[in-house]
C-alpha cells in the first residue's frame, strides 16, 4: 500500500475508486465500505484510495475524541483489507472551512476519481454541510459515480466509531471488538511500575500507551492478549487505580502467561478481549494474590475456549 501525505506533489493514480472519512477504529461499516471499493476496482482494474485525516478533525477542531485507532494502527488495518493507496489530508481549520461545493471541487481536481463509495451518513465541508446528495449532483458535473453503502447493525447496536467508543467506556470489551471486526489493541512501551506484582508472584507489564489519545477502557480485569516480537501470548490485565495498595494512578498491566522474559522498554501490543471482573479493593495482598488465581483460571478458560485472536 502506497501511503501519501504530501499533497503538493501530484497523486498519479488509474482509474481511482475512492472514499473519504476518518476511518477511527476501521470498524466492520468500514470495512465493508473497504470491500466494496475492491469489488469495483477489481471489476475496472483501477486503484482503491481511501482518503483520511490527519490529526482527527475533531482534536483540530477543539472537540475532543479519545481515538480508537492511532496513526500507525489505521494504515496497518487499511493495509490489512486489501487497499492500494491511503492519502492522509493534513487537517487545519483552514482545511475545514472548505464549503461543501469547495471540497467536491478540490476533490475532483486533485484526484479525479471515477468511482466514489460513501457512507450513508457522511458529511463533509463546512459543519459538515455537504452530504451524499451533494455528491451525486456534482458527480455529474465532474464525472464520478457516487455509491453509498447502507448502515450495518450488530445485534442491538448501530455500527459506529461512536457506539465503540462507547461499549468500552461501559467494559463490554467483547461486543467493541466484534463490532470493530478485530480485538481492541492498546500498543505501548513497557515501563517500571513498583513491582507489587513480581512480590505476589504476578509479574505484570505496565503498558504506557504510544499515543495520548487513545481511549484507555473502562476499568476492571480482562482476559488479554499480548503481542510481543510477531509472538501472541495469552494474559490477564488490569487497568485500574490500584485501590489496595492506594497507588492513586491509572496503569495498564498485564500478566502474560507462561513469560519470563525482561521487556523493560520494550514494544508490546494489549488485545483486550473480555472483562472478567471489576476493579476492586482487597483487604491484603495475600486476599489479592488469591483473588488473581481465580482471575488467571477464568482468563484463561475464557482464552483457550474462544482460541481465535478474532471476535
């Protein structure tokens, strides 16, 4: 995949079937968007290009969002489904307040698209003012089609960044990551923590996330995976306060089973596949040390029952 992110050169692409979104999380909505595009391309022989943004609009914009998917993680999923060129638009306010019929227009211009797959909610412009409407009716004008691709529904929920995001901050780590279509994946680099855990006989890795913005999950136990050196581990982490040793500070820590390795400083990535339990205070560390028996057995029963790193 040809990743693109200086736009004063021209882009030379054949025949481009083209998107456009933010694309946080590259969730099972847009990943049929993704299949769709290929489908086409694969019937004109031209270039799949999904066009996003770079930051996400709305940290530029000083609405915030706690990302589910960093910079590195989206090109590799967009990689991962098939997609020949991915264009990061440097996102500005200046950028922003395009019109709709402006951005239509540079749109065109820049990368002459044959085919454009949407979907059905997206907006575009200024206040997001431009809709799919907007794109059928200069489509004429400038010579693209315009497909939109319908809205999915997982069991009681709408497919959305926004449901994701929200199924986490709840814990439902399980639903998040089947409507993501892959885990949720927190990479990071380990540091010291106060060794609590290597006392109790629980080693654990202390994640410090790669990217402030990502959204760190409700707080609880969850069966995890971890992947270190292309190597897939099954684990146990807590993200949490630590309440019985009064340590005060959200950490991210894992317990990788059967691992003895010293990754101090090292590149790991958390799959959070389900909650197992709340966060909560134990008397002492010995009522703790038990209470992590019993989460390792039920971590691992739940692992090696659903042996599939996917949902």
């Amino acid at each position: 995949m040809e990743i693109i992110t200086d736009l004063s050169l021209p882009v030379l692409l054949h025949r481009p079937v083209i998107t456009i979104g933010t694309f946080d999380g590259v969730h099972i909505g847009h990943q049929s968007i993704l299949n769709r595009m290929r489908q086409i391309a694969s019937a004109t022989g031209g270039d799949t290009v999904v066009l996003t943004f770079h930051p996400h609009p709305r940290l530029v914009l000083g609405n915030h969002v706690y990302l589910l998917s960093t910079r590195d993680e989206k090109r590799a999923l967009v990689q991962d489904a098939g997609i020949t060129h991915l264009v990061e638009i440097p996102f500005t306010r200046e950028f922003a307040a395009q019109s709709a019929a402006e951005f239509i227009g540079w749109l065109a211009a820049a990368f002459k698209p044959e085919v454009v797959v949407i979907g059905y909610d997206h907006g575009f412009g200024n206040k997001r003012s431009g809709s799919i409407e907007h794109l059928y009716r200069y489509g004429r004008e400038l010579g693209f089609t315009v497909e939109e691709v319908q809205e999915l529904e997982l069991g009681n929920h709408h497919v959305s960044s926004s449901v994701v995001r929200w199924l986490l901050q709840e814990g439902d780590a399980l639903m998040a990551s089947r409507i993501l279509g892959h885990p949720y994946r927190i990479s990071g680099k380990v540091v010291r923590g106060n060794q609590i855990g290597k006392l109790i006989g629980y080693p654990t890795a202390n994640l410090y996330p790669d990217d402030a913005n990502k959204l760190i999950p409700a707080m609880g136990v969850y069966a995890s995976r971890v992947i270190y050196n292309g190597v897939l581990y099954n684990g146990m982490t807590n993200i949490g306060m630590r309440p019985t040793i009064s340590a005060h500070k959200l950490t991210i820590e894992t317990n990788i089973f059967d691992f003895n390795q010293d990754i101090y400083y090292e590149s790991i990535t958390v799959e959070l596949i389900k909650r197992i339990r709340n966060e909560k205070k134990f008397g002492n560390l010995d009522i703790l040390k038990n209470q992590l028996a019993v989460d390792r057995e039920n971590a691992l029963r739940y692992l090696l029952d659903n042996n599939s790193s996917q949902p």
